[in-house]
C-alpha cells in the first residue's frame, strides 16, 4: 500500500469553526479511518500541523491525535509554512486575517483550502483567485452545504426531473443566539459587530450563492433588508457591549433562468420548522421541502385543491400528501466530505469546482447585499471572472 503524506497546515484552528467541524470531524475522523483511499493500493494521509495565537488551546488539541499519529502545533505561521513538509495550507481565522494568510501561504507556494468568506470585500477574493491561479497551486473554498444530506436529495430529484419547471425557492434559517446576559450565547461576540467583520448578511449569502449556483441557478440580481433587530449583547467576559453589525436578512434573488429565489436569514428568530435550515422548492410538477438532513415532497397528483373560507376549520391537513424521500446513499459530516475531495484533487489531480473564484462570488454577492439595503434597491450581479476592472474596491 502507498501512502501520501499530505502535511496541511491548519490555520485558525482553535476557533469554533476550526475545531469542531475542520479538525475533529474531519481531519481527525479521516485520520483514524485510515485515510483517504485513491486507489485499491493508494491511501492519502493527512498530517496536521495546528496554527494559532493560543498556546494552551494548541497543545490541547494536539493531544486528541489518533493512537499512532503526532499533530504538531506551532504559533509562528512563518516557520510552518517555510517547512517543505507541509503542502497545503487551510484558513479558518476570523475574516479579516484571511486575506494577509492566504497571500503569504501562496507566495510559499502551498496548495489553499479556505474557509468563506475568503476576503473582507470583492476586490481582495478575487485577487487571491487571481493569484492561486497565477501561481499555479490547487485551491478550494468551503462549500459544506453541497454535501448536506438533505440537499444531496435535492440534487437528484432536480436531476431526476421530478419538479418538470422550477418556479420559486423558498429559505428559512437561523435560530435564536442568546444575548449572553441570563444564557450563554451560541455564537461568538464578534459577529455581531460590523468593525471585526461581522454581520449576517455577510456571513451567509456567501452560503446562499453557491447553493443557488449549484442547485438552481446563476443569480442574476438581489433585492436585500439587512436589520439589527437586538442592539445590546453579552460578550465571552460577560461585558455589555453595542451591536453593530445586522443579525438579520431578508433576501430575494433573481436567477438567470427565471427562478426566484427568497432567503429569510435571523438570529433572532424562534424555530418551529422542521429544521434549522429549510429550503421550499416549487416546480410545475412537484414541490420539495429539504432540511439539513431529511427531504419531503408533494407530487402534482397528491397536490389539495385548496379554498379559501376562514369561517370554517380547514377539511385539508396540509402535512398529508407528503412523502419523505428515502435515504437513496449513506452520507457523512459535509465539511469532511469536501476536505477528501480537495485531497483527492491534489494528489491525483481529480476535479475540484468549488476554487477560490467560487468563494469570490460569495463575497461579491454579500457585498453587492449590502449595496441593495444601503441603496433600498434591485442590484444586478455581473460575471465576475470577465469584469475585474469594475470591482469597487481596490486589494
């Protein structure tokens, strides 16, 4: 059997995002699976190297290593990135140290794995797009929502043809994050506060443009209200401080192929859906309602003949004539599934779509969000990749 022993260094590991969803249920989970099998006699290993500013957190983590594996751990990102060993270089830090990590991974060389958003405006993602490229070095942006089980079903009921013409996407996420004065929050301080980069709007349309691309459709304009519904919070030392940044969106998107596309985003909001996440697609033919991980649909056979008459109890109950949809494959945590495929493209080259670009038009679309709330109007969305020279700002 031939290993590949991939080093990656993992970048920003110690937050929420790094920890949990990179480095335990991915690069661990790939580790103590054997890795990542290419071939009856080829395996990819990985071999993680933690990078961050805490000392204690690092060393911490490094002890959760498989029985026969060694993590290393450093806080001088310089030094791991001049270390030949380490071939990729992964970046969960907050959004604003994205841009300088990115950029110094690549002049080293290293293939980039990233998460999203990849920048802080449109102009420096593209120019880390532009830059990988010129370089010639493999990269990736997380796109985890792809492999959600329930929108893998999506997928194939699309390519099945079960909704004949698709019509209208309806979304609805968030839940309610604690303000952190009774009950500890859910959610780190800074994402509420536009000076460290946060918001919603531009944390999740960044979310809301891949899956629209690569489910139903380019967008082509958007329509976004950003608010801030809680204007107080409690931070990690339980100090009061101001919200400044918009915890909630309410988007509507125009898609180049006629589908509309509305997406309601909150932090404030109580659930009483089927899940954190839905996603209502109407068609001509059919209806779907996915979540994370199950989807139900509704046949044009099975569809009510709905009236409207107030005075009385309705004779319909409208959860009957939907039918769950079978669990067609088993399906793992989505961000590892993402992970084994961008080693699998830089070991044997396999195709990997979801590159830097990708995650340049996450952030265009926030940014251009943005621009529609602030102007209270329609904003068309240009082709990116053929129009460099109509980004606003400048890398």
């Amino acid at each position: 059997m031939k290993t590949h022993s991939l080093g990656i260094i993992l970048n920003g590991v110690t937050g929420r995002m790094g920890t949990n969803q990179h480095y335990l249920r991915s690069i661990l989970a790939i580790m103590e699976q054997g890795g990542v099998r290419i071939g009856e006699a080829e395996t990819i290993m990985p071999v993680p190297t933690l990078v961050g500013r805490n000392e204690a957190k690092l060393a911490q983590l490094a002890t959760l290593a498989p029985a026969g594996h060694h993590v290393r751990w450093t806080t001088d990102l310089g030094g791991a990135l001049a270390d030949p060993e380490n071939v990729i270089y992964f970046d969960a830090q907050t959004t604003g140290r994205r841009y300088e990590g990115v950029i110094e991974a690549i002049e080293a060389g290293k293939h980039v794995y990233c998460e999203k958003p990849t920048a802080t405006n449109t102009a420096q993602a593209y120019a880390l797009y532009t830059r990988a490229r010129d370089a010639g070095i493999k990269h990736g942006v997380v796109q985890d929502k792809l492999w959600l089980p329930g929108l893998l079903k999506l997928r194939t009921l699309i390519d099945q043809g079960f909704f004949g013409e698709l019509l209208s996407v309806r979304g609805e996420f968030g839940y309610w994050v604690f303000e952190g004065d009774t009950v500890k929050p859910q959610r780190p301080s800074w994402n509420y506060r536009k000076e460290d980069d946060g918001g919603i709007i531009v944390d999740m349309l960044c979310h809301w443009r891949y899956v629209l691309d690569n489910l139903f459709g380019k967008v082509k304009a958007v329509s976004c209200l950003g608010a801030t519904h809680v204007g107080q919070r409690w931070d990690e030392k339980g100090q009061p401080y101001r919200c400044t940044a918009d915890d909630s969106a309410y988007a509507t998107f125009e898609l180049e192929n006629g589908v509309i596309a509305n997406f309601n985003s909150s932090w404030c909001v109580r659930v009483r859906r089927d899940d954190l996440l839905t996603l209502q697609v109407d068609g001509t033919k059919g209806s779907a309602i996915a979540g994370l991980r199950d989807c139900t649909v509704q046949h044009s056979s099975a569809t009510p003949r709905c009236t409207w008459n107030p005075d009385i109890d309705s004779p319909i109950r409208y959860h009957d004539g939907w039918n769950r949809v079978p669990d067609w494959q088993a399906s793992e945590n989505a961000f590892k599934a993402q992970w084994e495929l961008f080693l699998r493209h830089v070991v044997a080259n396999e195709p990997f779509p979801w590159t830097l670009l990708e995650g340049a038009k996450g952030v265009q679309l926030a940014e251009l969000g943005l621009q529609s709330w602030e102007k209270r109007a329609w904003v068309e969305v240009p082709e990116l990749e053929s129009n460099p020279a109509g980004l606003k700002h400048s890398p």
